[in-house]
C-alpha cells in the first residue's frame, strides 16, 4: 500500500509540474501573439499617419498663399496628428541628376560623392551610358548585348532611356547597396542638365564642377538658414544652375513611439492631371529605404 501511494504521489507531482509547464507556456504564447498584434496595429497606424502626410505636405505645395506655401528645397517640415509627429521632406526633383541627360563626368563626380571605388566607378558610368545609347558597340569598361549574356542575364541593355530610376538596378555591374545611395539623388523627371543647387542634396552637389566639400557645406548652411528666416533661398555665386520644375519628391515619416515608424514616398507632378486634380502622382513607394528623418541631426533643419 505505501508503495501504490508513493507511485501516486509521484505521478501528481509529475502532472502537476506538466500542466504548470503548459500553462507557462500557453501564458507566453498568449504574450507574444499579443505584443506582435500591438507591433502591427503600430505598424499600420504609423504607415496611415506618413501617408496623411504625403496629402498634407501636397495640400501645402499646392497653396495660393505664398507666405504660407511650403519649400521644396530638401526642406524638412513637422506636424502633429493625432497626437504622433510626422516629418516631410520636400525636394523639387530639379535638384536631381537626370540618369538619362547625365554626362561621364557626372556620374563618375556622383560616384566619387558616394564613396565608390575608383575601377567599379569606372564600369557602372559605362555601363549605364551604354545601356542608354542606340548602338551594340560597348565603351571601354561598359556592357552591351555580348557582355550581359557573358554574365548569364536574361535581358540586354535597352539602348534607350531610363523608363524609370528603379530600371538602373538592372545595369551591370550595379549592387543593392550602391542603388540604394542612388535611388535618392538620380530622377527621370527633370528636363535639363543641369542641376538646381538650391534643392540638391550634398552628394549631387558635390558633382558640380570646380567645388569643394566646404564649399558646399557652407552653401547648405546658408540654405537652412535662409528657409528658417522665410527668406527666398539664393543660388549659390559658384554655380548657376537650372530653375525649379513642377516634380517633386516628398517623403512622410510618421514616428508612432521610439524604434516604430513608416516612411512613405512619394514622386508629385504639379499641374492639371487626367482624374481633373490639379497634380498626378508619379510614384509611390511605401517603407522607403533611407535614414530616419527623425535623427537628432535633422532636428536643427525642421521647418516650423
């Protein structure tokens, strides 16, 4: 008899120690579930807020009031919504070097800006000029038809201009890491040569010719302050450049709590578009890749 109630003793314990195993278990199952849905609903309250801030950043492009009309300078601006911050950068897409009108000196300065090294600089200016020009005939460290079947792809140059900035991944040579510095300062939009200083980012501005990087860190100062005084923003005396145009490009982050925020971005066209707006949008693309507009470093150029 001491023996059966030993056993049963023991097999209670075991159960017990079981369904306390189970519960834990369970109990921290329950935990994570609810802290990714909390993760979610985060996720998409953050990406609604950006995206009501691609509306309001269009809203204020769009004003008639000059005074009360936003920059599109690389300016930074901030909001609150619904008790969240959201960011905006605008930049006029002039600002932007066209990959389609773009020389060999220009992308091998833009190249050179990004820190790119020196021989792979040299294939991807090529490669994407040949991938632009009408002909088969590949430049001395560029790609045609031959080469891109040598590197076993499926598709050859167009021999035609960029379609889109998102195209220029396909161009030999070209890696993800290098189109991600790149998406954010090439464009298909603008018309000229040359650049307009007054929106560019330093990398493009460091492609100007005969500058230097002081040169362009004082201009950007001078900029900042310009737009914080509601003072037209001047070219600089070094450069004379394009004109403003009627695209831009705008990114929205909303910052819904430290580490959870969404960027938005989005390619706007200014004038009377087919569905009787009076702007069109050209591009869109949600979680855009690029560095927190909510850096401590960006605070001093937020735009009140």
């Amino acid at each position: 008899m001491q023996t059966n109630k030993g056993l049963a003793l023991i097999v209670v314990l075991w159960v017990t120690t079981l369904l306390t195993i189970m519960a834990s278990s369970f109990a921290l199952t329950i935990q994570r579930e609810t802290a990714i849905t909390g993760g979610l609903k985060e996720k998409a309250q953050a990406a609604a807020l950006a995206e009501a801030g691609i509306n309001y950043a269009i809203l204020m492009l769009l004003s008639n009031d000059n005074e009360q009309r936003w920059q599109a300078n690389s300016s930074l601006y901030e909001i609150e919504l619904a008790g969240k911050r959201i960011r905006m950068l605008i930049a006029d897409e002039a600002g932007k070097i066209n990959i389609n009108l773009a020389t060999n000196g220009q992308l091998q300065q833009l190249f050179d800006s990004l820190a790119i090294d020196e021989e792979l600089a040299d294939s991807l200016s090529d490669a994407i000029l040949d991938w632009r020009d009408k002909n088969d005939l590949h430049r001395v460290n560029g790609a045609e038809m031959q080469q891109y079947e040598e590197a076993g792809l499926s598709y050859t140059p167009r021999n035609g201009a960029f379609k889109s900035v998102e195209e220029v991944q396909m161009v030999l040579g070209m890696t993800a890491d290098i189109y991600k510095q790149l998406e954010g300062k090439i464009s298909v939009y603008t018309k000229n040569k040359k650049i307009n200083p007054v929106t560019a980012t330093r990398e493009v501005l460091l492609t100007l010719p005969d500058v230097n990087a002081a040169m362009v860190d004082e201009y950007l100062l001078q900029r900042v302050e310009s737009e914080r005084n509601g003072e037209t923003v001047a070219q600089p005396e070094w450069y004379s450049g394009s004109g403003k145009s009627n695209v831009y490009m705008i990114i929205a982050e909303a910052m819904i709590a430290k580490d959870i925020s969404e960027k938005i971005m989005a390619i706007m066209k200014r004038g009377h578009a087919k569905n009787d707006l009076p702007f069109e949008i050209l591009k869109w693309a949600e979680d855009y890749p690029m560095p927190s507009l909510f850096l401590p470093g960006n605070d001093k150029r937020v735009i009140n």
